[in-house]
C-alpha cells in the first residue's frame, strides 16, 4: 500500500524537535535558524528592583513594546527584560495634565488625548497594529530622530520620571539618557499644529516640525534633522540648524524644508 505523506509531515519529521524556551529565564533555542538571533536570553521580572538588578548586566535590554528592539538587526546576543508585569501601563489624568505609565500603549495615548497633538502624532508614529505594541516610554528610551511622538511630547513640554524618583524634561533625558523610565507626565492642551515633507503622504516624513503654544510661547519640535528630535522656539534656531544627510534628502534640503516648515507653524501658531 501506497503511504501519502505530505510535504510538512516530512518536515516535521526531519527537524529536531526542542523546547523554545526553558527555565524561569527562558533560553532562546538558536537551533534551525540560519542566523544567531537578537534576542538569546528573556526576563519577566516581578519588581523594579528585579528589573533594574538586570539592567545593570551587560548586554541586557529593556523591552517595552519591542517595535525598537526587535526591528534592529545590527544587535545580537542581546537579554530582553521585559517590562509588562510591572503595572506600569497605568495613566491618570487630572485637568489638561496627563501622567502616562512607562508601558502605556500608544494606541491608549489615542483614547486618552482625542483631538490633541498627542493622539494625533500618536496615530502617525506607527501603524495600527504596532500602536496596540509600542509604548510611550519606549518611545522616549529610544530617541529617534523621526519620531513624530517624541517630537510632540517635546513641544509640549513633557517630562519623564525615573525609577530612583527623578524628574527630567524629555528633551534633556533624549540628549543624555540614565535610568528606567517608569512614566511621562505631559500638559495635553494648548493649540498645536504638524507640517511634514515625505516622499509619499504616508511616508515617515523626510523633515517634520511639530508645534504646540503654551503659556510660555510656542515651542517647536523637528524631527528628521539629527539623531533626536530638535527643540526650537524660534526661526532663527531653526536657520542655524545644521540637518543629517542621507539616500532620503540632503543637508542642505532639510535646512530648506525645516525653515520652510518652521514658517508655516509659526504663521499657524500666533
């Protein structure tokens, strides 16, 4: 008699079978990939001093939503701790004033900030499916310099809390980063605007200036220009920038868009 046997129950013959993860810090099984992969050793600690014990070890990352961590491909051999069960997703509102756990998704920010800067970078920064992963402090922790989020708390004048009971603006914390971000506290009011510049409409935009007015005046945010977003709080900050150069657009055309930009969120905003 003629034994059919499809395909993947060949496979499935074949390939070795081993557990994916073991022990309380879960190991992560190398075998059959045809490359190392990033992420080799996962933590799920109980308490901030159990997270933060494992920071202090080499090699050994936070992981908040993982859209960051797990998209870069230039990093291996890296340790997650992962951040989740550390009751950090809460948010609290009193007012225009927001206080965002570390962990709060962005799709939450949506919900929480509807018809403000923040839910509306919030929606741009990431497509739906990554808003329900990525995650405000993450978001913060990893400073990228097209990251129309960062750039909105930044306007807004946000600041992070840090796990040993610290404050910092978020522009100040970017430029030199320190502890575990445990939350971000944000004033969700005052009129803003966003002009961008991208290839397509959907595009991360090449340049982008985000501007909010306060009490203080109006404050403006680009993104595109360096490795983090910049702060400026006036076009002549804007006309001494010296932008990045990359495949996208050269220095020069950033300086031009940024200037260019600048002026049309100015003109909006007084």
């Amino acid at each position: 008699m003629l034994a059919l046997t499809s395909p993947r129950q060949l496979l499935r013959r074949r390939m070795p079978q081993k557990p994916c993860f073991t022990g309380r810090a879960f190991n992560l099984v190398s075998a059959n990939f045809i490359s190392v992969p990033l992420i080799v050793e996962y933590h799920r600690p109980e308490s901030l001093a159990e997270a933060v014990e494992l920071l202090q070890q080499p090699d050994h990352v936070a992981l908040a939503g993982g859209t960051v961590v797990n998209a870069d491909r230039n990093r291996s051999q890296l340790v997650a701790v992962d951040l989740q069960s550390l009751g950090l997703d809460v948010v609290s509102r009193e007012a225009s004033r927001v206080q965002f756990g570390a962990m709060c998704r962005l799709s939450e920010v949506e919900k929480q900030c509807s018809g403000d800067l923040l839910a509306e970078a919030a929606r741009r920064e990431l497509p739906s499916t990554l808003r329900t992963v990525g995650t405000v402090g993450g978001t913060v922790a990893a400073g990228g310099g097209e990251s129309l989020m960062l750039a909105a708390l930044m306007a807004s004048g946000a600041s992070v809390r840090t796990v040993n009971g610290g404050e910092v603006s978020v522009e100040r914390y970017v430029s030199a980063p320190s502890e575990l971000i445990v939350g971000v506290d944000v004033n969700a009011e005052g009129a803003w605007t966003i002009e961008h510049t991208g290839r397509t409409p959907m595009d991360t935009p090449i340049v982008a200036v985000v501007g909010r007015r306060s009490e203080d005046g109006i404050t403006l945010a680009l993104t595109g220009v360096g490795t983090q977003p910049v702060v400026a709080r006036s076009l002549d900050d804007i006309k001494q920038l010296i932008p990045i150069d990359d495949f996208r657009g050269s220095s020069e055309y950033r300086h031009h868009l940024s200037v260019t930009l600048g002026e049309r969120v100015l003109g909006d905003l007084s």
